[in-house]
C-alpha cells in the first residue's frame, strides 16, 4: 500500500475539442498574466504614492494580494495540464492547494464585508469617519481576517489529512482540489469534514453575506433620506464600486459551492465539464476586482498611470546609459 506522501491525484481538465482547449488555455494565460501584472502595478502605486494612504486603499490592497494567493494556488498546474497533459498532483500538494484557494475565498469575503461597514460609516456617519475608520484600526481589521482565515482552516485542513484515499479512480472531479472532491475520493465516512466545511461556509460566507446586505439597506436609506452633497455623491460612487465587486466575487462563490452539491454525478464528461467551468469562474473575481477598481477610481488610475510611466522612463534611460557606455567601449 502507499504511503500518504506518495499518494497521487489525477486533477479534472475541460475535455472538448483541440481548438477549445487551446482558447481555454489561452484565456487562463491571460487572465494569470493581467491578473499578476495589474495586481503588482496597483500594489507598487498604493505603496509609493502617500495620498492613497488611506482606508479604503488598505482593504483593495489586501483583496489584491489574496487574488495573486489565488490566482497562484492553481492556474500555474492547469496551464501545465493544458501543455503537457500530466494531470496527476501529489496528495500533499492537493491538500496545500485546497488550504490556499480557501484562504483566497474566506479573506476576499471578509475584506468585502469591512469594506461594506467602511462604506456605512463613511455614508450615515461622514463626521466621524476619520475617528472610527484609523489606520491603526484598519490594520488591526486586515490583521484579524487573515488570523480567522487560519484558524479556521487549519481544523478542517487537520481533518482531511486524515483521511485515506481509495487505491483505484482518484480522479478530482474540477480543475483544481476542494474538500467536497477529496472527500469523495476517501475510502473513510467523512461526516464530520463536511459538516465543519458546511457550517463554516455558513458562518463565514453567510453571515458576512447578512451583514453586508444590513449596511447596503442602511446606505441606501441614507441616500434616500438626505439631500445628495458632494461628498455623498462622492460616497455613493464608491458604494457602487463595491456593489460590483461584491456581486463578482459571490456569484462566483456560490456556483462553486452550489455546483459540487447538486451535481452529484461526476461520471459523464458533461457533469465534469461543468464542474471545471464553474471553478473556472472563480478566476475571474482577481480581473474584476482590479478592472472595476482602475475605471471607477480616478484617483487611482491617475496615480498607476504616473508610476507605469516614471517606471517605462527609468528603464528606457537606463537602456540608453548602457548603450552609451557600449558605444564609449
């Protein structure tokens, strides 16, 4: 019998035509590429540029860093899937893999869900913004989502470790590992993992969920009851900025959660078809997530486009010193 560590898993792979999976293919690229690009050049502008040293940048930074965790967990081996057609991934790997990408789901909902209250505060209490919402506090705010993220995770990570894998048809039905698959693929009655996981999907995406939806009603009131000033017009963008990236990242989560559930079947090529395209959907949040921030946030598309040209400037003089000197030689 194999050990743990040697234990292997065959990933799930869309299963169409050549010409399908080679456009499949050349969409994950682009959307690794923009996504780590864009994600590197926002972050560099948030950092160098003091007059975004504020709330709201701190928590689209964080959404920002925990899409690259994301993105990297599992498009990089379905790339390699695509051009090498080697699907197999050591058991080790796929549970470090499904730890990442849940890191990546629970971190963007309670990002999501302080940036909801950071709009609230700053729509029905504007006068007391600058005293509720600190930079201390938003720290603390950012420090403790990624603690919850651990903490909860780490149980349910130490409950599928424990688990025994079947010797025969381990075949992970989606293109990259979840705890609903690899409990499928057990050979032990696996309760109690899906009960942790269903509950704490519960906990930690429906109540957030509940808590976002409580402070939209109470913005949205706010907008009705009072007379619309500058700064609420101002306000009021930001909120349906969010409103975007919230509808993204749920209606992604959702059919991924909801997928694997009703869908229980994963035998015909339909069914894991299905089920590779909804995972796939989730890699679209990072490119969401930075397009509707860069086009509905002027002050951060002026300051990325004044760092991408001081930077295209220092490389090129730089280009040309070294010419120069190869020139002098």
């Amino acid at each position: 019998m194999e050990s743990n560590d040697s234990q292997v898993i065959l990933l799930g792979t869309l299963e169409a035509a050549y010409s399908l999976r080679a456009l499949a293919f050349s969409l994950l690229l682009l959307i690794f590429v923009i996504t780590i690009l864009s994600s590197l050049l926002v972050l560099g502008t948030v950092t160098v540029s003091t007059e975004l040293h504020r709330p709201m940048y701190a928590f689209m930074c964080n959404l920002i860093l925990v899409d690259i965790i994301g993105c990297t967990a599992s498009l990089p081996q379905q790339l390699g899937i695509f051009l090498t057609g080697d699907k197999r991934i050591s058991r080790a790997s796929c549970i470090a893999q499904m730890f990442w990408i849940n890191v990546f789901a629970i971190v963007e909902s309670l990002t999501l869900t302080a940036m909801s209250l950071d709009r609230y505060v700053a729509v029905c209490y504007p006068l007391h913004y600058h005293t509720v919402v600190t930079a201390k506090r938003t720290m603390i705010i950012l420090t403790t989502v990624w603690v919850i993220a651990v903490a909860e995770l780490l149980p349910l990570t130490i409950l599928v470790m424990q688990l025994t894998l079947k010797e025969a048809n381990r075949d992970m039905p989606g293109i990259f590992c979840d705890y609903i698959g690899f409990a499928r693929l057990s050979i032990n009655d696996t309760r109690v993992q899906e009960t942790y996981s269903s509950v704490m999907m519960a906990v930690l995406f429906g109540l957030p969920l509940c808590l976002i939806a409580y402070t939209y009603v109470m913005i949205l009131y706010e907008f009705k009851r009072t007379q619309l000033s500058d700064s609420k017009t101002k306000a009021l963008h930001t909120f349906l900025t969010h409103v975007f990236l919230l509808a993204a990242f749920f209606i992604a989560v959702f059919i991924t959660i909801l997928v694997p559930r009703i869908v229980k079947d994963f035998q015909t090529v339909q069914a894991r078809n299905i089920r590779c395209l909804s995972q796939i959907i989730t890699f679209f949040v990072p490119i969401a997530n930075i397009t509707i921030y860069f086009f509905r946030t002027k002050e951060l598309r002026k300051e990325a486009t004044m760092c991408f040209k001081k930077v295209v400037t220092a490389v090129s003089g730089s280009s040309r010193h070294h010419k120069v000197c190869a020139s002098g030689k």
